[in-house]
C-alpha cells in the first residue's frame, strides 16, 4: 500500500485562489507530488477539516496527516514544490518571518476580490 500523498485544498469559488493554485501547479516537480483541490470537492472530513475552516484559510494536509493552515499551509506548499521557492517555504516557517507571512496572509485573503484575476464571488 502506498502512503498517502499531502492535498492543498483551497477555495474554488474564488479566481484569485484559482489563479495562485495555477502557480503552485507550475512549480510542482511532478503532479504526483502532492494533489490540489477546491475544498468544495474535496472529502473534507477524510481530512479531518470542516467547510468552515476551508473558508477562513488554504489549508494543507500533510501525508502523515498533519494539517497547516493559511501561511503555514503555504510554506509546506512551497516546501514541497522544486526550484527557488523550496527553501523560500522553510524561510516562510521562521518563527519572526511566519508572523509576518500571517500578517499579509490575512491581508491579501481579505482584498483577494481586488486583487488581479479576483471577482466579487471571491469576497464571499
């Protein structure tokens, strides 16, 4: 049996996540590397997560089942894709660094409608 491969759930109602989820797919090493999917589709209790939770924030799921929400979930995202952004996901996890990715997490979550490739369904 083969173990369990980590799952970014993000929000598919809204075209900025949409657009930004297109980035990270670029930047996996390969799609078997780790699945991305609209919470909406995803079997949220599987995950042990509840829609509420996927509507505050991005939510990863580690293999081993660990879940990471908002800028923490995506530093392990980033961790685990290839090139520059693989060591820019451990940076992101640094304690003095983290808090300020949570700081322009909840920033852009909270304009993700203004911001480009974001719509009015993304402010729901």
């Amino acid at each position: 049996m083969t173990a369990p491969r980590p799952v970014l759930l993000f929000d598919g109602d809204c075209a900025f996540c949409t657009s930004a989820v297109g980035v990270v797919e670029r930047l996996r090493r390969s799609p078997g590397d780790f699945a991305v999917l609209p919470w909406q589709r995803a079997d949220l209790p599987a995950y042990g997560l509840t829609p509420e939770r996927c509507a505050e924030a991005l939510q990863w799921v580690g293999a081993d089942g660990q879940v990471s929400s908002a800028q923490d979930a995506v530093a392990r995202c980033l961790r685990s894709c290839r090139g520059w952004v693989r060591p820019a996901g451990t940076v992101l996890l640094a304690p003095g660094v983290n808090a300020l990715a949570g700081v322009a997490y909840r920033w852009v979550a909270a304009h993700r409608s203004r911001l480009p490739g974001g719509t009015p369904a993304c402010s729901l």
